[in-house]
C-alpha cells in the first residue's frame, strides 16, 4: 500500500470510529421475540458475531454482564468479575455484552469496536481487559490518535493490524455492538455496569462485593443442583 493509498486509508478508519463514537441508535435490531437471558448464536442480526462467553456452556446458571469500557466503574469491577468467573468457570456461565453510554461516554462504542474486532482474530478477553485496564490512556483522544493506540494494543497482541483496522470499521463488528444495545434496552438498562444472574437483576450492593456475589451464585448452583466451588481464602 502505497503513501497516499494508506493515507486515504487511515482518514476512513478515523471517519468510521467517529461514527461510532456517536451512532448508537438500534432502529433496524428487532429483539422483542429474543431471551435476552441465554447466550446469543451467531445471526444476521449481530453480524454473526455471537455471544462472547466464558466458563461451562452447559450450565443451568448464567452471569451477564453489559459494560461500557469507557465506565469508571466498569473498568474498576473487571479485576473482581474477572477472578470471580475464573473460581466458578466449571459451574457458570457468564457472557460480556456492550452497552456503551454514547451520551456520556463519546469513545465508548469506538472501544467496543476495537475489542470486537479483536475478537474476530482470536484475542476478545485479551482486548477486553486491556481497554479496561487503560482507560485513561485513550478516554480523551480523538482521531488518529485513538486510532493509533487500540491499533498498539492490537500489535501487542500480534494481530494483523490492517485486518483490525478494517474490522473496526466494518458492518459485522456495528451490527455486534448495536443488537448487545437493543438487548440491554429490552431489559430496560439505564446504567453500567449492570448483571443479570439467571435472568434477575443484580442490586449494585451485591455486584461491587465479592463476598456477597459469590453467595448469589452459590445460591442459584445450590437451586440447580450444582456444587459451589470450594474458596480458600
């Protein structure tokens, strides 16, 4: 790619991440006859992107998440969930949506873009937690700049980087973020982060204390019929 090719290339990259750092409207995702309480297959809807998932497929008990990776918050309880869905992997099932708050948040939905189109080459978690984790790296940039810097994560990770670039502008990674939005719309969400266990809605009180979520989750594998994972401490 010649000088003026990779120019002209870079100025629509950037067009495309300031879409989505202002378009989030969900006109065209009809979700009404969707469980917004089950993992999500890949479909026309999503951009054939499906749910993003860790831990036992199989299990009768299921966590979700909707985050906004420009969420102070979100960003601060990622460690806990993350070590949490590691003790319980083989007895839950927890699934990360995007629901970022356009409003408030102008980059968020341009970092959605970026984790999922890390996820398209194999490296979702990895992207996940890094743009948790640097948040106030790219929060306040623009342009090229916040081009270049999920692009650096992407090379860390040893992703092809023209193949990410061109994910993030494409209509499979939008259609991802857009129809996670219309889920969590359909569930009548109004902040971040928000969890869901087994279909109820988590009280802010019980999600921020990891005590107090590990007794949730072992209350619901108790109904289940499943044995909590032994703690030590």
């Amino acid at each position: 790619m010649n000088k003026i090719s990779w120019t002209i290339f870079t100025v629509l990259i950037v067009g495309v991440l300031s879409l989505l750092v202002i378009f989030s409207k969900n006109t065209d995702t009809n979700v009404s006859k969707i469980d917004t309480n089950i993992a999500q297959t890949a479909n026309s809807q999503n951009g054939n992107i499906g749910d993003h998932t860790k831990g036992s497929s199989d299990s009768k008990v299921v966590l979700i998440e909707y985050g906004d990776y420009r969420c102070p918050g979100c960003g601060e309880i990622n460690p806990t969930i993350e070590a949490i869905v590691d003790i319980y992997k083989d007895q839950i099932q927890f699934i990360f949506r995007n629901f970022p708050l356009t409003s408030i948040h102008e980059n968020a939905k341009a970092a959605a873009g970026a984790v999922e189109a890390a996820g398209l080459q194999g490296k979702y978690w990895e992207m996940h937690d890094k743009v948790y984790a640097s948040q106030s790296d790219w929060e306040g940039l623009s342009g090229n700049d916040l081009v270049d810097i999920f692009s650096s994560y992407a090379s860390d990770f040893k992703l092809d980087t023209a193949k990410f670039k061109t994910d993030i502008a494409s209509t499979a990674v939008n259609s991802k973020i857009t129809y996670d939005q219309a889920l969590g719309n359909k569930s009548k969400l109004n902040s971040t982060p928000t969890f869901f266990l087994n279909g109820t809605k988590l009280e802010p009180a019980i999600w921020s204390d990891k005590i107090k979520l590990e007794s949730a989750l072992n209350d619901e594998l108790n109904k289940v019929g499943i044995t909590p994972p032994t703690i030590s401490e």
